[in-house]
C-alpha cells in the first residue's frame, strides 16, 4: 500500500504524488517525449545543410546519405511514438486506477450521513467520467507540456543564431500566442465546470428515474418523468454549447495566429532577402522551424484543453477525498472481545443536523435506555418518532451530541469501529441484496463462513426449503436481473445473514412490518430463534410480536412516554393501552 496521501495539499502537489509510484515509467515516457522533439528540431537543420552544402556543390551522393539519415532517424521517431503512445497512456491508466482505487477506499469510509446527503448517480459520476478525463490529463498532460516547451525554446535558439531578426518575430507572436491560450483557460475551465456538474446532474436524474421507473408507471407519471429529465438534458446541453464556444473562439484565435505566423515569416524573411541579409536556404530553413512550431503550440493547446477539463474532474475527486469521514476509531480505541450486551443509553440528545441554527430541531433528547444483557427491549410508538434512530446510534452510523451509550460499561467512542459493528447484527424491514448469487448474499454475514455454515443459516432462518427449490438452488442469481424473491424470502435471507455473523447484540427494526400475517408468522419463528441468548432491541408496529419482551418502551416525539412489560403497561393505561385497543378491539385488551 503506498504512502497516504495527505489531500490539504494544493491540487498540483495532489496530483503530482499519484505519479510517484510510476515514476520510472514516467521518465522513460518523457525520454522518449524529448527525443521526438529532438528528431522534430533536426529536421529543419538537416535540410538545412543540404540546400547549403551537398545540392550546390553537386554532392549528390552525401545529399542521398543525407535523405537515408532522415529516414532513419524518423523509424527511430516511429519507435519513439509508439513508446510514448503506448506506455504514456498506460501510466494514465495506472494513475486513474489508483485514484479510482483511493476514491472508493474513501467512500467506503464515509458515515452514513454522506449517503443521506449525495445522490447516487453523482458518486457514480464522479468516480467514472471525472477521473477518466483525469486520466487523459495525467498522461498527455505532462508529455504535451514538456515536448511544446522543448521544442519551442529548442527552435527559438536555434532561429536566433540564424537570424536574430526572424527570432525577433517569434518572440513579439509567440508570447501572445501563450497568453491568449492562458487567458483562455480561465474561461474554458468555469465552462468545463459547469459542463461537468450538469453530467453529474443527469446521472443522478437518471438512476433516480430508472430505480423509480416502477413508481412512475404506477402512478401513470411518465410524461412528468419526461419533463424532470427534459429539464436536467436542457441544462446539460446548454452547458455543452457554451463550452464548446468558448473552446470555438480559443480554437479560432489559435489557428487564425500560427497561420499569421507563417505570413509574418515569410514577410520578412522576403524583406531580409531582399536587402541581402539573409539566404533563400535560411528563410526555407526559418519556414520550416515555423512548420515545427506549429505542432508544439497545438500541443500547448490541448494541453490547455486537458488542463481544464482533467483538473475541473481532479477538483471533484479531491472535493470528495477532503470530506472527513467524520466517524472513525479515536486513537487508542480497544477492541471488544466477549461482548455480554449489556446496553445503556444516558442522557442521550440526538439531532441529524451539525448546524447550529438548525440544533433545535433534536430527534432524541435526554433519553435513558438501559437493556440488561440477554433480555429484549421493545420500542413502540408513532411512525417519525425516533425509533429507527435511536437503535442506528447503537452501531455510530451516526454520532450524538451528549450523553452516552455504552456497551459492557464501555462507552461506544471508546471501542473500534470494527469490533463494535461486528458484535451488532441488524435485520431492517428494507433487505438489500447484492447482484450475486444467493449463497454470497447469505455469506455476506461473514465472508469466511464455509458452505455448511451457509446451509446452517439458512436452514435455521428457514429459506433453506425455499432455495432448494430455485433453479440452481445455492448458485441461483438473485438481486439485479437475476431471480426475483418474495420479501418473505429477502427477509429470511437477511436472518440468514445474522446467524452467520452471530451477533450478541440484535436489533430488528420492523422486519416484518411490509408482510402479510402468515409470512410474518413463519418468519417470527426465525426472529425468535435468533434473538435467543442474544441482546435484543425490537421496532414492532404490530404489537402482538412484542407481547413478551422484558421491557417495552412507547417512544414518540417528546421522548419517552412509558415504560414496562406488557401487563404494567397495559394496567396503568396511557399510550400503550390506546395503541393497543386500537390493534385489538377493546374486548381483547381487557382480556389480557
Ligand atoms: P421512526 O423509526 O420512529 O419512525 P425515525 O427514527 O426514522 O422514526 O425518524 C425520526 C425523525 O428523524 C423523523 O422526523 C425523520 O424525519 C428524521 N430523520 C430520520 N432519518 C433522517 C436522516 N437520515 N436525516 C435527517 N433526518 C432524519
Ligand atoms: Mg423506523
């Protein structure tokens, strides 16, 4: 694994340390980049001599010599070109993959928070098309830069010990020539930028439209879906349009001077020939090196071009490495080993927003929990309460703002991530299942687990029946175009999944609040058989399902409302006792 990179850097030095690692390739590319300039600048001078020496003294055989050397030297050129052309754009690759690699390292270690904040099609984007264009920029970049500033000064000197006047009129165009391209570029890269967040726009227009394709026939919406992405394809066009008149003009202005140049040669090469201070030989010779200009200047173009584009795309990339992942291990975090599950919540005060202004706005505040190891706590109340919340604070997906929870008397800050996640095991009434095969979304409770640990699990969360009867039974594709399961099934799968990971603290948010009873009564089997010996927090809507829980706790939006068994709760009335009258009918409540 290289060094880490740190990316409070400027964007160059960034950029420069991604080809530390390639760096020999690197040099042996920008070898044979100056070679090519070299063969490009003995062009000129080699016919040079010719019409100077070999054709009016009748050396016909060294003019032959001569015209062999040239050939020669362009195989070697050929040589040159396909090294660079080669292995140049294979270095690009190599960088964009690093950086590929580093991006998603990161965004792998981005809280959840990050998630709820950015739209999928746009990580998507940034990670394909932004570093792609990088890549272009990280190869020829360097390599157009250095092989036009060669060559230019290369063929500058040389004019000027010809002629210092010919020199002089490269020195008055030139130069203009490179400011206009540097003043262009800010202009081209505000477009570039913008081009670049419009695509990011679309992508994410588009994932949210084709993952939400099924909404939108049900709805009958998909002319309004037409007109959202008309909108998004509109702004991208625009973007486009204006880029590419920028890059029109700088284009335009460019050729309209290099062809100017070649006037100006000319001109006054002629006027030099004609006060006799200077040969037909040295004006061709001049017209030549004009010829060999004009390739490192569209060279410096592109590179311009690339600089834009590539660093708008490296910009974005940095934007996102430069997100702290705001969760993470502090310095001297232990690992839990044996974790009982012993769970406390004190005085915990929650709000999703960092924002000052917004802090009012808590979701939790002053919450004391405490789910002695190995019982099962029950959450009830409203939908929007906080329940979800309050158990995603168990496993910091995300961090409060006071208080404290601890697990076995350690406080959650004070353990590694890794080993406190590993000890939770989560079944969300939404199961994601990967494209894959059924036997690795089950073995992604635990990557090692073998194949009759897989077949345990499942026969244990009761799908192993279900699965012998798909296709392939355990090689069967589920999840994006593979075989469709029933959300009874997604779920037992997701069961499957904790009892290969073995958790002993289980949280079961809801996880059979979407299916119908007779599903859910087979799958509560398997929810009983898990939480066994296990500490357990359960979200339930229906409440039959938590009649037995050691404690139930009605939760809404000023907090905590109650707390008990089932029989106090239901005996001291309030909250629970109207929850659950209205479930069962008031007839069954005094019944109980
Ligand atoms: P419950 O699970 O009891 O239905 P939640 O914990 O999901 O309630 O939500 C509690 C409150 O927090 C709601 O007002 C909801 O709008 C808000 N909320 C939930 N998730 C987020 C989130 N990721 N970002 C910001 N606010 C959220
Ligand atoms: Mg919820």
């Amino acid at each position: 694994m290289p060094k880490k990179i740190d990316f409070n850097k400027p964007l160059l030095r960034i950029f420069a340390c991604y080809y530390r690692p390639h760096w020999k390739l690197f040099m042996a590319d920008m070898i044979c980049a100056s070679l090519i300039s070299g063969t490009d600048l003995a062009f000129p001078m080699m016919t040079k001599f010719t019409i100077e020496r070999f054709l009016p003294n009748e050396l016909y055989r060294f003019f032959f010599i001569m015209a062999g050397l040239m050939v020669l030297l362009y195989v070697f050129r050929m040589g040159f070109t396909y090294f660079v052309t080669y292995w140049g754009h294979t270095v690009g690759a190599y960088i964009e993959a690093d950086m590929r690699r580093d991006l998603f390292n990161h965004l792998q270690e981005l809280p959840f928070s990050f998630y709820d904040n950015n739209r999928t099609g746009q990580i998507m984007s940034r990670v394909t098309t932004d570093l792609f264009e990088v890549t272009e920029l990280a190869h020829h970049g360097p390599e157009d830069l250095f092989i036009s500033l060669f060559t230019l000064t290369g063929s500058f000197i040389l004019v000027f010990t010809m002629r210092w006047e010919m020199a002089l009129v490269l020195l008055v165009l030139v130069p203009l020539m490179i400011v206009t391209t540097i003043l262009s570029r800010r202009v081209m890269q505000a477009a570039s930028r913008k081009v670049k967040e419009r695509t990011a726009e679309i992508n994410a227009s588009l994932e949210s439209s084709i993952s939400g394709a099924r909404v939108a026939k049900a709805f009958t919406n998909e002319s309004w879906e037409t007109v959202k992405f008309r909108g998004g394809n509109e702004n991208f066009k625009n973007a486009k349009k204006n880029y590419y008149k920028t890059m029109a003009s700088f284009q335009s202005r460019m050729e309209f001077m290099t062809h100017f140049l070649t006037v100006a040669v000319i001109a006054v090469g002629g006027f030099l020939i004609m006060r006799d201070r200077m040969s037909l030989a040295e004006l061709i010779t001049c017209n030549l090196f004009v010829a060999a200009f004009l390739q490192p200047v569209r060279r410096l173009q592109s590179f311009v071009e690339q600089f834009t584009t590539g660093m708008a795309g490296f910009n974005r990339f940095v934007e996102i490495m430069r997100i702290q992942p705001g969760i993470r291990d502090k310095a001297g975090a232990v690992s839990l080993e044996h974790v009982k599950g012993d769970i406390r919540y004190k005085n915990v005060t929650f709000a999703y927003t960092e924002d000052a202004a917004a802090r009012e706005r808590y979701v939790l505040r002053d919450i004391d929990l405490s789910v002695p190891a190995g019982t099962t706590l029950a959450l009830v109340g409203p939908s929007g309460g906080g329940k979800t919340t309050l158990c995603h604070l168990l496993p910091r997906f995300y961090d409060i703002q006071q208080g404290s929870i601890t697990v076995d008397g350690y406080d959650i800050r004070d353990i590694t991530l890794q080993s406190l996640r590993r000890n939770i095991g989560i079944v969300q009434q939404e199961v994601f299942l990967f494209a894959g095969t059924i036997r690795e979304n089950i073995a992604y409770g635990r990557i090692s687990a073998t194949e009759e640990e897989i077949v345990d699990a499942a026969k244990r969360a009761e799908i192993h029946e279900d699965i012998l009867e798909m296709p392939n039974m355990y090689d069967t594709i589920v999840g994006e175009r593979g075989i469709k399961l029933s959300g009874g099934q997604k779920q037992r799968v997701s069961i499957a999944r904790i009892f290969l990971k073995n958790p002993p603290i289980l949280i079961l948010d809801e996880a059979t609040s979407a299916l119908d009873s007779a599903t859910e009564y087979k799958i509560q089997k398997a929810l009983e058989e898990l939480s066994r010996g296990r500490t357990t927090m359960v979200i339930a809507h229906r409440l039959s399902t938590i009649r037995n829980a050691d404690c139930i706790v009605v939760i809404d939006n000023e907090g905590i409302r109650q707390q008990g068994t089932h029989r106090d709760l239901l005996a001291s009335g309030g909250l629970y006792a109207e929850l659950h009258a209205a479930q069962f009918g008031e007839k069954e409540a005094a019944a109980v």
